[in-house]
C-alpha cells in the first residue's frame, strides 16, 4: 500500500504527533491547491448529493476549492513500512499548513460506523505494551493534545475513571484461537482519528508471516 490518508483540523498540532511523538520522518509536504480540477476529483460525488439534495454544498462539508475560497495543504509523514498523508482543508486567509481547518471536526467518532476507517502502528516485541500508552498519554497530555486517550479493558465511567484505571488495563491480550498471541491497545489520535497499536507474538506472529512468504512465493511464480 502507499499511504493512508488522514484530514485534520489543526495541520502542526497533527505533524507534532506524528513526527515528535510517534517517530515518523517527514516525506514532502506541498499546499495551496486550488481550483476546478483538484476540487472535482476530489468533491464531484459530493457535489451531485448535495445537487440532489438541494442544500448548499457547505453544509454537507465540501469546500470551494474550484473557487479558492478554501484551500487544501498535505504532508506526507513516513514509518518503516507505511507512509501517512495528513490533510487540510483551510480558508484561503489561513496560512498554508496552520491555523484551524474550515469545517469543524465531527463529535462522535466510533469506529463502528461504516465507512469508519483507523491507522494501526506495529509496537516491537521488546517494548512493554502497558508502559508504552502510559508513556504516550502523559506526552501527549504534556503537549495539550487532549484527545489522545487509549480504552481501557475494563468498565469506566467517566474521564477519571479512565486515567485513575490500572496500566494492566491498557491492553488486551489474547491468549487462544488464531489471534493467539495478538495484544491490542485502541487510542485516539489528537484530530480524533481511531488508532491502534498492536503487538503480534506467539502463534499469531508465525501465522501472518507464513501467509507472508506464501504470498512472496506466489508472486515469483
């Protein structure tokens, strides 16, 4: 795959993340794209609901990009093994790659809905699973990234809850049938976004990287 794609409100806030915290390496990162042929390749199918729904385009998040009112900037941050394209759409008076994007960032959420899509980071077998979010909240918290919050395994009622729970209770460790092997941390990003983390030991480990070499096999024929 080349990338995964993530649109953003706040373009440094989400590069400080990605890069300081996480690790990645900048790519490339280019902006200002305006105009008729960006914005319908990007936006025609959203053009045609809200022409069918007979309601301003605005107000089912599709921004004028053909006319330059609004703006898009991308940058492309590299892992070892995949790249993220962070994306935002800003106003045309907004500096390229800050201030706050020009639609506001839906409230809820879930990654049971469909069309819900989230960026899963391999943690290496050497890490401690529980030390590593523990770690990765309080930075964030030291950061004001407020949304970086991971589940805990056990019921919380409440923000306190949450932080006051045990950091045995960051992870979920599986421990039979095929996943065997898989630990599992669900966090949110500081846009939002659904991440997750994940450790991949044991019968598990074997399992993707006998499908792996079946698959490399294949290829040479």
């Amino acid at each position: 795959m080349q990338h995964f794609g993530v649109t953003v409100q706040n373009m440094d806030r989400a590069f400080a993340f990605y890069t300081e915290v996480l690790g990645g390496t900048e790519v490339m990162r280019d902006g200002d794209f305006k105009g008729e042929p960006v914005h319908y390749t990007l936006m025609a199918d959203q053009e045609i609901v809200a022409r069918e729904r007979r309601v301003d385009p605005r107000t089912i998040g599709v921004p004028d990009l053909k006319g330059g009112s609004q703006r898009l900037d991308v940058r492309f941050v590299q892992f070892e093994n995949v790249v993220i394209e962070l994306l935002q759409y800003r106003d045309a008076a907004q500096p390229i790659g800050g201030g706050d994007s020009w639609a506001e960032p839906r409230d809820h959420m879930s990654p049971a809905y469909p069309r819900s899509m989230h960026i899963c980071f391999y943690i290496r077998d050497d890490v401690n699973f529980d030390k590593f979010i523990a770690d990765l909240e309080a930075e964030c918290a030291r950061r004001g990234m407020t949304q970086v919050r991971a589940n805990r395994t056990v019921p919380v009622h409440s923000e306190e809850e949450r932080r006051a729970a045990p950091k045995n209770t960051n992870t979920i460790k599986i421990h039979e049938g095929p996943s065997n092997g898989w630990s599992i941390i669900y966090c949110k990003g500081p846009e939002g976004e659904q991440l997750e983390f994940v450790q991949v030991l044991g019968p598990v480990k074997k399992t993707f990287a006998d499908a792996a070499a079946r698959r490399t096999a294949a290829s040479r024929g």
